[in-house]
C-alpha cells in the first residue's frame, strides 16, 4: 500500500490496485482529527461532490464548526445509494409510474425518467405471521404472503424491470437493514471518476428510520421520508445543517449476561433523558473496542428510538472482522483497512474528538433490561414488569379461569435490530435448549415467533442444533421479514381473543423489537415490553407479564421442581463457544442467493412496458392525483378551520396505520364496495400504492384523541360548519367541496415513529395546507415539506392546550411564497368563533433553501417533473 502523498492526486494501492482518494490528513491536517468521525465523513463528501465556491464554503463551515460544536451553516450531502422496503419503495415507485404518465402526457418520453442512483428495496414489511409454532411455518407464511400481495409485487417486479437501477429483493432474503448490513454494505467503494477509480466511502440514505443500523459497521447513512429520498434518486443531493453531534464516552465492558440489547435500551433511555432530537450520535472512547461488530448494529439501529439521526461507530479491527465473517473478498477487506486508516477514519479508542456534547457510559455499569409498556426509552431492570403494571388502573370484575391478569398474548423474537446478530439468536436458543431439557413448554395462549433478519440464522441455528430446541418451545421460524415488529403478528390466539372480549385480561406483548407504541405490535395491544430474544422466550415460558424473573420461578418441571431464570440463563462463554462453532462465512451469500431464487416470485407475470398499465378495478394499485404537473403550492394567505386538534407524540402509525385493516372498519366498507373479500382484506401497508384507500385510513388509530370533540368515534371529526361528526376523510372532503381551507394543530414530538410518506401524502390529500405543532420529528418534519404541506412550529409556551381551540375557532395563516425562508417568523392569527382574535407566534419548521424551493413548487414530484420537462425543453 502507498501513498502518492499530494492532497490532491493521493492514491493508494491495494493487492496492485491503485485508486485515489480525497486524503483528508493531507488537505486538513489536524484540524479534521478534532471532528469528530460522522463529520469527517461529510467532509470528504462535500470535498468530492462540491464545486467552487460552494465547496469552499461548505469545507470553511464544517472545519469551523469545531470552534463551537454547532453551527448553521447548511452542506449538500451527496450519498452514493438509497435502501427502501417494500412499503416505501411500492408508493416511491408508483410515484414515478405516475410521473411517467404525467411526461408522457405532456409529450416528453417515459421512458426518460429513472433514477440516477442505484436503489436496492427489499420486500420485508408485508411478511405476517399467520403460521407459528409449526416446522412448516415460514414456506406457509411466505405462500401466503406472495398469495395476498401478488397484484403489488407484479408491480414491484415490472419496476425493477422497466426502471434502471432500482433492484427489488424478493420475499424470504430478509429485512432490508439485515441485507444491508450482510450482503450490499461495502463500507469503502469503489467508483470511476474521470476515467480513473477512486476509493470513497459507502454512504447511503434509506426510507426508514432504523437505516442507521449500518452505522455499527463505519457506513455513514440515515433514515429519511420517502419523499425526500425521491429527490436525491432523481440526483439532488440531501440539503442539510451541518449537525449538532452527540458523542457517547463509552468506558469498561459489558459484564456476563448483559447482551447488546442492555445496551442498546441503556443507550435509549439516557440520550432521550438529554433530549436528543434529531442530532448525530457517534460513540467514542474505550469501551467502543470491547463490543464486537453485532453489538454495534444493535446500538446503531435503535437510533430513531433515542431521538438520533445517526449511531455511528467508526471502522476497526471488529468491523473487518464481521466482514469477514460474512464472506466479504479479502481485497475488500484490505480496501476498507487501508482507506480508513490512511483517511482517518479508523477508530481510535484513545481519540477525544470535539462533540456538541458529550455523555459518559460505563459499560460495565448495566444490567439486564427491558423497555416498556408503551415506549422505548421507559427502560427497567428485566425484574421489574410488575411494578411497571401495577400502575395501570386494571381491574377486572372476575378473574380469568386460567390466565393470569397480564398474560404474554404474543412472544416474539423479531425485527432487525435484535435478530441480526448470531450472538443474540444463539442465546436464546441455548436457554430454549435448558427449557426443552427440563420439559418445560409455553402456554397455550401464546403466539410464539421467531423471525430472523436473515435466512442465513437458519443455517447457523441448524449447525448449532438448535432449531429443534427452539421448535420444543414454539419459537419455529416463521419467516425473514418484519413480522410482528411491525405489526404484522396475524390474529392472537382464542383464549386470549376470548379474553379480550370478556375484558377479563389485559394481556402483553413480549418481543425482541424496537417499538412498543400502543397498537404498534398488534391493534388490541397497547402494551409491551422490549428485550433482548432470550428474556423473550423466558417470559413466553412464565406465561404471566407480572412475573419478577430475579426471584421467582418461570415455571416448574414435570415432576414439580421450580425452574429459575438463573438455571436457563447461558454463559458468554456457552453462547461464544457455539458461534464460533456455528459460523461459516458462505451461510450468508449462500442462503442469500438461495432466498433470492424464489420461483414465486420470478413466475409473476410483470408487464414489460416504459409505462405501467394501471388496472380502472385494482384496489391495490390507482395512479395517485399528486404525480402530476397540476399540483401547486400551498403557501399563501388563508384562514382555515382545524381538522383535528391533537395532543403530544402523535405517531406515524397514528397518522397512517400499518397494521391489519379492522374488518369492520370506514377502510372496509370502502374495499367491499370495491369488490374485496372482507375476510381478507390484509395490512394497511399493503394498499400504499392505493391512494383512495390510504386517504381513508388517515387518522385511523383507535388510541388517538382528537380535541376538536373528546370522545368521537375512532377517525372521525367535526364538521365545523354543518356540527356533523363524520369520518375525517369525509370531513376533509365537505370542506374541499366548500372551498374552506383546514390546518392541523398537534403538541410535541408530531409525527414520532416510522419514516412514513404516507402520513404526510394522507394529510395532503384530506387538503391540510399547513401543520401548527409544539415539534416535530424529523422524517415525518421532511415529509410534510415534500409534499408541499408547510410545518410551522409554535414559539415556547404555546401548544394546544394554551390554545384551548374551540369548535368555531379559525386559525389565519400568512405564509407568502416569496418571503418563505429556513426558520422565518410566520404570521398566523387565532380567530375565535366570537369574533376576538390573538396572535400567535409561529416560526417555519423549514430548514434549508431546497425545503422553500420544495414548497414554492408544492413539493417533491412537482419539482421532479419540473426538472425533467426543463430538460427536455433545453
Ligand atoms: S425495525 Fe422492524 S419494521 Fe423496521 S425494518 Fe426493522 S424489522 Fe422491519
């Protein structure tokens, strides 16, 4: 390996192959080594990317930026390719099948319009888990799925095929942060430059909030809405502040028993008790060296939980390890080794980089935990669900006759964040083994489910000899997607439905997963603890969510001896012995390749043509009414009624729901007037490529409360004028017809949860011009911009309860396109329905000039198509 030495022309030369690079240390010297590591990676992106003036400006602002750990100074961040899944990517998709329409229409050629970035989507969300607890569970559950989605995934497939660039992995290779992290992250790429190859850094952006996953391996990427990553497909570059970042001091290690989802937790519940909000998170100091690659990714994913944009770890010894633990090329490998170190960008735990602020960790300081009933960051010691519980005000008239008063309704090991890691998997099922061993089993009751990231967990699993010890204990694989961390865990069992209807329980959802929002896991369930796969199979064996596993027995043998948590529990040693026994590195091309064949798939009949020929009675699939060159802006001056009146931490699954469509829901009326079977009308998710559907099922979230009117059935809303409650898609319609404008008013945290386009596409369509809220977070922030919706954010001391909006009661807004800039004063006035009137003090949610110039042009497709007939005229 060498180096050439001058900035500008620095090469280095791997196994004979030599490549340039932007060699930060040569340009910068010591002022890039005070960054700390995210921006260091920006920094050789604007030095890349950037041209000019501009990318001296940008350069100036981040080298500044060590002066006062801030800054406003804005960079273009120009990443070299965007991850979707199935229920981003199906609206993005048939986003620009619709934009193709919409050229074609105005004369220009369809075919013109394809993304300029490669986009890989995988097909992970839709996956439900129907059959569990049965060695055949996963091929039912896949057979299902591809049954049910079939008209969307022909959809899926005419796009990969008729769109250059965009690759769609099929159902059953895994989730979208699992493939990243196994097959498609290189975390050092190579590219050719003018005619020469260069070195850079793997960067990425991705429509979901759990993207930042692949920080724990040194890949710099963040979740962003799906609109926005519209924009950086059709080649802009992702405008932002350069970041406040939050560097974490980790110290010591990890003691034994304590897993990576201690961790993960500990880390959830000490950033949110900061008020981390939107900030990057690198972790730093001596402790990051004692926790393995795995580790790290857990960490990572849960950024969206402890508020961050990013949880980077910078690359080191872990991190070529895991490559090449998962069968990436020795060259690669060297790649990554010499760039990074050459770069500075490898890891140094003695390193103490400037950070906007910092917070101190001692590993060695946690313990074993959980996180719950209802939110990630309400963290506990695994001992303590009975405390948290008792506290609910629960009490039903006469017990059950068998289930205790908090049965676990659902146990289920799922979701990328805590399935990825083969340590994680092999805990658990070395404490399902002791079980099986004791002839201890779940209850009946439970729906039990093991989801893995990646069908390579089955061959690992089968080389340990554990899936028949998972399987004793109902925890058979049930398929590689998201299953039930995203809402998708199919009907509870009937004691517990029956149950329910009796109000004789108040059950709980156990699951390894990230979310525990109520309704989030399944629609009849607001409560549930996270942690780590083996405490999951614990709990399912206790069958009682009250139960204190530090001093109680889970269960007893047959021959009545008490079985403690302690006796199960497996060794670092046990659990380390048995991964390194397990893994072989072709597990994760081979079952790749082999998920990647399915015939289910391939045999879908997918049109050929530029432009997708959209099925008049397809309830699946409408040419949505926003791809197309009518859309204008919102901004202007109007005075408008409030829709919904909403209280703090309204979710993106409050906003657009995910999960199974009520059978005798608004949404289901509509689809049976359509021709749907209302015994099968699937997932919410399912039908975002149908906007009639989505529109209606904005708002349908039966935990939400809408102040307009307390007590309103579930989606419904005032009608101001007329006094009518109607659903809110009816509402929104009266006033459209009526030529009223209406505005959302919403408290803290708006649009948590998620990155959901369709929560901001919902709000568009219902004709909501602007949302009035205390904060917002920061996809579903970007989100409503992209779709031309204006976020304006109260000053301090005003929220909807110092409003006190009554039924009557308008709101004026004065929001001119011309005078529109980041974080300008906005005129809005309280008229009260007496006549008086108050202003309020409200400032644009608006962050950078590509946000004002997303709503001048009434957001993301608007401007695409823009750009595209422009280039067509020139
Ligand atoms: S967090 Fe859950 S829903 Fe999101 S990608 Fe991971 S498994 Fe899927």
């Amino acid at each position: 390996m060498e180096n050439t030495d001058s900035p500008t022309e620095a090469r280095l030369t791997v196994d004979g192959a030599s490549y340039r690079y932007v060699d930060l240390p040569g340009l910068f010297g010591d002022a890039q080594r005070k960054l700390p590591v995210v921006l260091r990676l920006l920094l050789e992106n604007v030095v890349r990317n950037m041209e000019g003036e501009e990318r001296q400006q940008a350069v100036d602002g981040i080298l500044a930026w060590t002066a006062h750990a801030t800054s406003v100074a804005e960079i273009a961040f120009q990443p070299n390719r965007v991850l979707m899944h199935d229920t981003t990517s199906t609206p993005a998709l048939v986003d620009i099948a619709g934009m193709r329409d919409a050229l074609a229409e105005a004369g220009a050629d369809p075919a013109s319009l394809n993304p300029v970035l490669p986009v890989d989507s995988s097909v992970d969300h839709s996956l439900a888990v129907e059959y569990f607890a049965q060695k055949d569970a996963a091929p039912a559950n896949l057979k299902l799925e591809l049954q049910r989605n079939a008209e969307r995934y022909r959809f899926l497939r005419w796009a990969s095929k008729a769109l250059q660039g965009v690759r769609i992995h099929p159902p059953g290779t895994g989730i979208m942060h699992t493939i990243n992290l196994e097959q498609l992250a290189t975390v050092v790429t190579t590219q050719e430059r003018d005619g020469e190859p260069w070195a850079v850094p793997d960067t990425l952006i991705g429509t979901d909030s759990h993207t930042p996953m692949i920080n724990g391996i040194g890949v710099l990427g963040w979740g962003v809405g799906g609109l926005e990553a519209q924009t950086v497909m059709f080649g802009m570059p992702v405008m932002q502040r350069i970041p406040d970042v939050i560097g974490v001091r980790l110290t010591g290690a990890l003691r034994a028993g304590v897993l990576a989802t201690d961790l993960a937790l500990t880390v959830t519940q000490r950033l949110r008790a900061i008020g981390v909000s939107g900030e990057f998170v690198e972790f730093f100091g001596p402790g990051v060296a004692t926790l393995s690659a795995g580790d790290r990714s857990v960490v990572a994913n849960m950024a969206p939980e402890y508020g961050a944009s990013t949880g980077f770890f910078p690359v080191d010894q872990h991190t070529l390890d895991y490559l090449s633990a998962t069968n990436r090329t020795e060259h690669a490998i060297r790649l990554v080794e010499a760039f990074t170190q050459k770069t500075g960008l490898w890891f140094d735990p003695h390193a103490e980089p400037r950070y906007t602020r910092t917070i101190e960790i001692d590993l060695s300081s946690i313990g074993m935990h959980i996180a719950g009933p209802r939110r990630p960051q309400d963290l506990l010691d695994y001992s303590q669900t009975a405390h948290a519980l008792g506290k609910l005000d629960f009490h039903p008239a006469q017990a059950h006759p068998f289930m205790p008063k908090h049965p676990v309704a659902i146990a289920a090991i799922t979701s990328c964040t805590n399935t990825s890691d083969p340590a994680l998997l092999i805990a658990a099922g070395l404490l399902a083994r002791k079980a099986r061993a004791l002839g201890l089993s779940v209850p009946s009751w439970i729906k039990t489910s093991l989801g893995p990231g990646s069908p390579a967990a089955a061959a690992y699993l089968e080389r340990a000899n554990l899936i028949d010890d998972l399987s004793a204990v109902g925890f058979d694989i049930v398929g590689y997607g998201c299953t039930t961390c995203i809402g998708n865990s199919g009907p509870l069992t009937e004691p517990i439905r029956d149950a329910l209807a009796h109000k004789s329980v108040y059950p709980v959802a156990m699951l390894s997963g990230n979310r525990n929002f109520p309704g989030r896991i399944h629609p009849d369930l607001d409560l549930g603890f996270i942690m780590s796969p083996p405490l999951v199979i614990a709990f399912a064996l206790a069958g009682d969510a009250e139960i204190d596993l530090s001093q109680q027995p889970l269960q007893t043998t047959p021959d009545g001896k008490p079985v403690y948590l302690r006796d199960l529990w497996p060794t670092r040693e046990e659990v380390a012995a048995l991964v390194a026994q397990a893994a072989d590195p072709h597990d994760y091309p081979r079952a790749f390749a082999l998920a990647s064949e399915n015939p289910a798939w391939h045999g879908l009949d997918a049109p050929d043509s530029a432009r997708f020929p959209w099925n008049p009675a397809s309830t699946a699939l409408r040419r949505p009414p926003f791809a197309s060159t009518e859309q204008g802006s919102q901004l202007g001056a109007y005075s408008a009624y409030p829709l919904l009146v909403l209280g703090d931490d309204v979710t993106t699954d409050h906003i657009s729901p995910a999960s199974a469509i009520p059978k005798d829901s608004y949404v289901a009326d509509f689809l049976v007037s359509r021709g749907d079977d209302r015994d099968d009308l699937n997932v919410f998710a399912s039908r975002r490529g149908n906007w009639e559907v989505m529109v209606r099922a904005a708002f349908y979230n039966r935990t939400l409360v809408n102040r307009l009117r307390p007590g309103m059935p579930v989606a419904h809303t005032l009608h101001v004028p007329s006094g009518e409650v109607l659903p809110i898609f009816e509402a929104a319609r009266r006033y459209q017809q009526d030529g009223d404008a209406v505005v959302l008013v919403a408290g803290e945290r708006y649009g948590t949860g998620s990155s959901r386009d369709w929560a901001a596409k919902g709000q568009r369509l219902l004709g909501i011009r602007a949302v009035l809220a205390v904060s917002f977070e920061r996809i579903h922030r970007s989100n409503l911009i992209g779709m031309g919706i204006l976020p304006l954010r109260f000053a301090p001391g005003t929220n909807p309860d110092t409003l006190d909006l009554q039924p009557g009661d308008k709101l004026e807004v004065d929001a001119a396109a011309d005078t529109l800039s980041p974080r300008c004063k906005v005129a809005v006035r309280l008229v009260r329905a007496d006549g008086s009137v108050q202003p309020i003090d409200a400032t644009a949610a608006v962050e950078t000039q590509l946000e004002c110039r997303l709503l001048r042009s009434g957001g993301v497709i608007p401007l695409i198509l823009e750009k595209s007939l422009a280039t067509r005229a020139a």
